[in-house]
C-alpha cells in the first residue's frame, strides 16, 4: 500500500473560518461521509457559504445557505476570521441530512443533501454553536459556547405510508377486526432504521412509544394529537401496556411493528409489521462523481491537481507558523517554482520584497509582520507576467505575558538544553 499528500487547487475559495474557544479554535467544514470529495464550508474572504464536489478544486457557492445565515444582511457574513457559520455537520447514515451551526441565527437544515434548506424554529436560542452531533435523522445534540447543551427534536410529518410499502412489504393489523390494506392508516406514528418495542395506553388512548435506540420516528395526519405522547428509548421488548390486546400482543411477539395506528382521538386501533427496518429515504443517497479508473489499483493513487503546482510556506524562527506577533520576521519560502522566475511578493496586496528562483525552483525571503492585529494575506506573482503564483494567509496577534514567558522558556531551553 502506498500513501502520499496533496493538495487541492481550492479554486474560487479564499480562506476558510475558525470557531475560537477558550482552549482551541476549529476550522469549520465538514466532509461528506460517503463522498469525501463533497465539503460544505463558509468561506471567510468571499463571504459565502460554498460547497465542492471534487476534493476542493473547485468550489461554488450555496446563494440560499448563505442568505439564510445572515438573514439577508442582518448578520455580517464574518467578524474578522470567524464565521457567523460557526458548525457543519452531515448526519452519517444519511448525508443528504445536513446541519449548519451559527453564532446568533439558529440553525439550518437540508434533507437533500444542501440542495435546500430550512431554519429550526426556535433555534437561535442556542448561541455561538461549536458542533452538532446527529443522535438519528431527526434528534441532534447541540453544543455551545457558553451556553450549555442543547437538543433539536424534528417531527417529520408524512402524507401517507404507500411509497414505503412499495419497498418493504407491511402488515396492517387491527386490534379487535381484521386486517386492512395500509393505506387505511390514516393517523400514527412510523418508526424508521428501527422498530416498536411497546405502547402504553389509557382508556385506549395512546401515551407512551417505546422504541429500539437510534430509531427515528415520523408523523402521519396532524402531529399535534401526539404531543402528550412521550417517546421512549429501550433495547427490551416491553409489549402492549393498558389494554387487553391479545390478537395484537400475540402479533408482537412475533415481529415487532414499525408503526403504531390511532384514530382522531388517538386512540390506539392497530399496528403495522413488516420483514425489515422502514428505511429513511426512498432511494439511496445519490453519488456525485465518477469512480476514478485507477481506483481498483492500489498501486495507483490519483494525483493531486497541485502536486506539482508551486507552493509557498510561512515559518518563524524555523518553526511553521500562521500566527505571529507585530513586527516579528517572517520567513516567506517556496518550492516548484520555474527556475530564475523574479518574484514579487506581496503583503495584502501590497508590493513588499522581491526574490528570485534557485536552480531547484526554490526561494526564501525574510518580511517584517506589519503592526495591525487581524488576518493578513501574502501572495507572490511573477514579475515580468504580473501572473499571480501562490498566496496564504497568516494572523497578527497580540502577544500578551503568556506568549512572552512561552517564547523566554523556549530559547531558555535551547540554550540550556539540559536544564528542567
């Protein structure tokens, strides 16, 4: 097995967004989980919300996710290198289900696959999001900054049960009559990528579903008749509690339901069977490239559109960096530069040093960071074409006492290097 690194062109991309904490900051995107080669990711630089399908070459933009996160200009896109988009989050069973985090706005959502999206209403109560974590298709855990752990509960609302009944055959089986076709139920809750494990009604009036754990469930008619109905988790067979359901209790116990049936009043009429699992999705989540030829031979691995692409790097002191401090002296380098190449380089777009490629299209060159806090961008072009070559970005920070008895005790160790 071989391995190696590459490099996207990132083309139509400008930089991407952190999500700061106290102890760590985040880039902010997520990759798809079936298809690596699809991100979703706020772009800081552009100010959009942007997607790409093949490993991040190409990018282009999602218009409607980025209106929706500011809410057509009531929240500015970005505040410096933090997005207002401060989480992504594809839900691993199903990537057509995709969830974006931000700071004030609430959260939004796609079921296909970001082609539309939605906000939680409600949501914007939970601020400064730093993740989403995808329980099943329609329960996700929310985190925040500073303003605990929250939980958004979907209730899917259904027409009918008929298209999944074309996938999987089902049983509709009454309680006290026979047993009807499935398009008689008409009021109920289904049960997907899982299956009943129990009711518990009142009078007949159902107020308790047990249901197997990671199970989604999804509402058929008016979903506001089940909302005294709580919703449990249990991995244990708890069966038909209230009543004396024996046709119904005995139908159980050999194949658990994967709906349960009520009238107007929600009282409990029936339940519906089938050979397997309701699925999520009518149809398998739709793949968006073609299988490259060599990927049967693992001896051949698809190379990277910028393998051999120049590339420019920032160190301080020798050591890589994209954080430095005012005034500090920068080391801007590169390598696969055409050799003798003259080059200017450029500090936020500001003509700066020049220097000219080595034999081995190498180069080096020493700058001053400037003195104003925030993100910066230093990019090279070649002199005589004006052509851009390579750009990146660094931050000027503060350097407060941490950072300076941080800095002391390093060269203290490299000049005492046996010292503890």
């Amino acid at each position: 097995m071989t391995a190696s690194v590459t490099y996207p062109s990132m083309n139509g991309f400008g930089g991407l967004g952190i999500n700061p904490t106290m102890f760590a900051w985040y880039e902010v995107f997520a990759a798809d989980p079936l298809d690596s080669r699809h991100l979703i990711a706020p772009d800081v630089i552009n100010e959009k919300m942007m997607q790409t399908w093949d490993g991040g070459d190409n990018w282009a933009e999602i218009p409607l996710l980025t209106s929706l996160v500011t809410e057509a200009g009531r929240f500015q896109f970005r505040n410096w290198i933090f997005p207002h988009a401060s989480a992504v989050s594809f839900y691993s069973a199903d990537p057509n289900r995709v969830a974006i985090g931000t700071q004030q706005g609430g959260i939004f959502v796609s079921t296909d696959r970001g082609a539309t999206w939605f906000k939680v209403p409600g949501s914007e109560r939970a601020t400064y999001i730093t993740s989403i974590e995808w329980r099943n298709a329609n329960d996700l855990f929310v985190s925040t900054y500073g303003r605990g752990l929250w939980r958004v509960q979907a209730k899917l609302t259904l027409p009918n049960i008929d298209r999944y009944c074309l996938i999987v055959n089902c049983l509709f089986r009454y309680i006290d009559k026979g047993d009807p076709v499935p398009d008689r139920f008409k009021h109920g809750i289904l049960v997907y990528e899982g299956r009943v494990q129990g009711v518990r009604v009142e009078r007949g009036v159902l107020r308790q579903l047990f249901i197997s754990p990671g199970a989604s469930i999804g509402f058929i008619g008016d979903n506001r008749q089940f909302d005294k109905v709580a919703v449990s988790e249990t991995a244990k067979f708890v069966g038909m509690r209230g009543a004396a359901q024996d046709e119904l209790q005995f139908a159980a116990k050999q194949a658990a339901p994967v709906g349960i049936a009520v009238d107007e009043r929600s009282k409990l009429i029936g339940a519906l069977f089938t050979a397997g699992n309701l699925p999520l999705d009518e149809e398998p989540p739709p793949t968006h490239r073609e299988k490259p030829e060599c990927e049967d031979d693992e001896d051949q691995v698809p190379e990277s559109p910028t393998a051999n692409k120049p590339y420019i790097r920032l160190s301080l002191d020798g050591r890589a960096a994209d954080v430095v401090g005012p005034g500090d002296k920068l080391t801007i380098s590169g390598v696969r530069v055409k050799p003798g190449t003259v080059l200017e380089l450029l500090m936020d777009s500001r003509p700066v040093e020049k220097a000219t490629a080595n034999q081995d299209g190498s180069f080096s060159v020493v700058v001053t960071a400037p003195p104003e806090f925030g993100l910066h961008t230093v990019s090279i072009r070649d002199v005589r074409s004006r052509a851009m070559i390579d750009a990146t970005m660094f931050i000027v920070r503060h350097r407060d006492s941490r950072d300076a008895r941080d800095e002391e005790g390093r060269k203290d160790q490299e000049k005492y290097p046996d010292k503890r």
